[in-house]
C-alpha cells in the first residue's frame, strides 16, 4: 500500500462507518454485476425510471419553499453523530470547538469507535454522551431523542439518504457528508420532506468553504471577473490505494460504486464551488447535463499489480469510468466544466476555476488575469487580491482542522446560523442540484453524451437573487 495517500488530502470526505453496512451495500449492488443485484430487466426499468424522473415536470409541491427559512433561535446547540469513521471521527473535534455546542449523542456500528468519540466529549468537559452501537439501524433511537437540534450524517453513501430522512422525520435539522443521495428519486423525497417537516437538509459541502473558493466568490459578486461565462471544478484524487485497503473505508463499500455506476460518483466538491460562483439556485440555474466517460481500467490494473489472487475483489467487474467530463448549461447561457478520476495516478485538483469577460482564476497552482490590472498576457500572483477575503477567514486566519482550515470554517458557520437564528448559507436545493450529477452523468454517459435534464429543484425559487455562502457578518451581541 502506499504510505503517500495513508493521509486524507485536501477536500476528501473520507466518511468510514462500519463493515456491516458493506452487506447492504452487496445486497443493493452485487460484486461483478453491473449495476447489481436487479437482473437485467430490472436494471434497465430502473434507469428508464431515472431518467423518466429527470425529464419529467416538478412534482407537485406538499410544503412550503424553504428558501429564506431561517433556523430557529439556539442558545445551546445539540448534536447528534451518525458514524465515526474517518470523517466523522475527525469533525467530532471540531464540533466539540464551536461556542455554545454539545455532543449529546453518538452512533455507529463499531463500538470502539463510539467509545472513543466519547472519551473525546467527556475530555472537552461536556457530559457523557449517550451512544448507539446496536446495528445499523440504531441510528433510528439516536434520531428519536428530544435533546438533539441537528444531526450530522458522515457514513458509506448507502445510507445518506435513508438517514436524512429519518432525521427530519423525526424533527431535526441534519447535515449530510458528500453526495446527499445517489437517485433522481430520492433526491426529490429530500427536497419534499425538507417542505413537509421545515427542517434544513444540507450537504455539508466543505469546498465551499475553501480560502480560495471564498476569495474567488467574493471577487465574481464585486464584479472583477465582468459578466461571468464559464467555470470547472473537479474531484480528480488517486484513491486506488485507499480503496483496496481493507481497513481504510471499513470495506468495499466504495470501490462497490465503480461496479454500478459509470458516471461521476463525487461532483459535490468541484460543482458547489463553481454553483456559488453562478449564483445557481439564486439567479440562475443548471438546465442540462451532458457526460462523457474513458473506459474503466484503472482499478482493475491497480488490482492486477497490487492484489492477491484470493482476495474478494477478484469477483468484482468495474464500469465506472476512470475519468468522468460533465458538460452543464445554466439558464443564463453559462457553463460549468466538472471531471471526476479516482482511478488514476494523478496530483490531487478539483481544478477551481472561473472566467468572464474581464479575466479567469485558476487553481492548483492559484493564478489570476484580470483586466484592467493585467495586460500583458501573463498569469499574475493571486495572493495580491487577500482584500477580498470573506469575512470568516479574515476573522479566522488560521483555523484548527483538516483540508486546510475549510472544515473548520463550514462546521463554525454552520453552528453560528443555529445559534443565531439565521438562515442556511446553503439549503436542500443546493444539496440536490450539486448531486443530481450523479445519477444523472451515468445516464448521459450511456446514452453516448445525450443531454440530460436537470430538474428544477426550487419550482421556479431560483429567479429570485439571495445570499448565499458570500454571506455578510452577523452581529453577534
């Protein structure tokens, strides 16, 4: 195994749960079987359904918008933890390192997991938490309890979905790891169960909260970039290693994905970013989605190399593509570039960029050409534009915690719009648009790059301009 990628590097979700949930992930999609355990005309229904349900009309609305819907006043905000894995076991740290938050509740399969998280609680001179490690299905109790606010969901992609929704279902706000959920279908159910119950769901998309990202957002809303045009995010990570060790993501569970899916299975990262740049959801929207995909030989050469010929993954047939291209139009004209490649030796990017008619930022390596400033046809330092620093990382310029302080800055936000009532800088429109690439990608990948709908998720709220993450500074008195 190699020790380099032993590290999560920047933007990772690296969200471990347990080995048992790896059996629901076999039970849906099957080792070496396409898209799994449906049978072939079963598969076939269930894309036609998929697509059916990104082309068709809005379903008709059982709740009110919750757009602009504030959270409730919180003195004290109460936290319940669903999974302590790689992820989870670290944002735990920085939950217990927000003012006027407490822990009351952990779960996860692996006992001394939980037991851990506590210790971790208990030492930050909180009360014992109380804990849940009786299955995979003891979240449910978790959820049940009256002396949590909001929940936050960091467990194998399987699972988001069902327990997004029994946390609103059982009143609370919850906040899920990346993506929010992996169908067209469920992605709707988010968004009405969101209207029904009036609880935020959010994807707690951390790149959002990047020092470069904010800058860039930031510099596009003072108008430096002119009218902006076009902007491409990615998620290009080698994980091969990480998903062939054992122990790593607790199982297969998320090498299984590439055996079911050949569209880009993580756009969250490089899509939020560029949608913020957009003013998607708030201005504008994404209408359409065309994807292409390389063959999928990476992971199967990687095994080739690397792995025993006993080992369980030598049942397994991979179809995802090793690199994804997602072409996406906006109402307006614009267009958003996402990649995704996870299977193939390559630095760590998600790209980040944005051009307009006075200029374009890229990112990995960070540069900049702005007119009227430049005009000499040469990439110039970004460092000189630190006024346009968001407020957050003004006010915290060296934040503890992964990724580079943005866990830090998303959690602190997060926490601070609890506590004071505001409204989300991000709500359950934006966490199903930046992951209805998912399903979606796979069906235009497909269909050989056919455009793909994408539904519009606020029934019509995205004309209306809003704030969003360029959020201004509250008055905390």
């Amino acid at each position: 195994m190699r020790e380099e990628n032993a590290t999560p590097r920047p933007g990772d979700s690296d969200d471990g749960y347990s080995r048992r949930s790896v059996l629901r992930s076999a039970g849906i999609a099957g080792a070496g079987l396409g898209l799994g355990a449906f049978g072939a005309s079963q598969a076939q229904a269930a894309e036609a359904g998929e697509a059916a349900a990104g082309e068709a009309a809005a379903p008709p609305r059982r709740g009110r918008t919750m757009i602009g819907v504030p959270f409730e006043t919180h003195s004290t905000v109460r936290v319940g933890i669903v999974g302590l894995g790689n992820r989870g076991g670290g944002m735990i740290d920085l939950f217990l390192a927000q003012p006027g938050v407490v822990v009351t509740a952990l779960c996860d399969p692996v006992a001394d997991k939980v037991e851990r998280a506590a210790k971790k609680v208990v030492d930050a001179g909180q009360p014992a938490p109380a804990t849940y490690t009786k299955g995979d299905h003891d979240f449910e109790q978790l959820c049940e309890r009256g002396d949590i606010d909001f929940v936050y969901v960091a467990t194998p992609w399987d699972w988001h979905f069902e327990m997004a929704r029994t946390a609103m279902l059982n009143g609370k706000h919850v906040g899920v790891e990346c993506p929010i959920a992996m169908t067209v279908k469920e992605l709707w159910d988010l968004v009405d169960l969101s209207e029904r119950t009036r609880r935020h769901c959010m994807q707690l998309e951390n790149c959002a909260y990047g020092k470069n990202e904010m800058r860039v957002l930031r510099m596009a809303h003072a108008g430096l970039f002119g009218n902006l045009l076009h902007a491409a995010g990615a998620y290009n990570h080698d994980l091969r290693g990480l998903m062939f060790d054992p122990d790593y993501y607790e199982g297969p569970w998320r090498r299984l994905w590439h055996t079911r899916l050949r569209g880009d299975l993580y756009p969250n990262h490089g899509f939020g970013p560029t949608a913020n740049y957009m003013d998607v959801n708030r201005g504008d929207r994404v209408t359409h989605i065309s994807s292409f995909g390389t063959p999928a030989l990476g992971l199967a050469e990687y095994r080739e190399e690397h792995m025993p010929s006993g080992d369980p993954s030598w049942k397994e047939t991979y179809i995802g593509s090793d690199r994804t291209f997602s072409m996406l139009q906006t109402a307006k004209g614009r267009v958003i570039r996402l990649e995704h490649d996870v299977s193939t030796p390559h630095p760590y990017s998600r790209i980040n960029s944005l051009g307009g008619t006075k200029g374009v930022f890229e990112d990995y390596e960070p540069r900049i050409y702005l007119e009227p400033t430049h005009t000499d046809d040469r990439w110039h330092d970004f460092a000189d534009f630190a006024e346009y620093d968001h407020w957050l990382w003004k006010e915290h310029s060296n934040p503890p915690g992964g990724h580079g302080g943005m866990d830090y800055i998303m959690v602190f936000r997060l926490m601070q719009c609890m506590r004071l009532g505001l409204v989300p800088d991000f709500d359950v429109y934006d966490a199903v648009t930046w992951t209805a690439p998912v399903p979606l990608s796979h069906l235009s990948i497909k269909a050989g790059g056919r455009p793909q709908q994408i539904p519009d998720f606020t029934r019509g709220g995205w004309k209306d301009k809003r704030s969003g993450v360029d959020s201004e500074k509250p008055d905390e008195a």
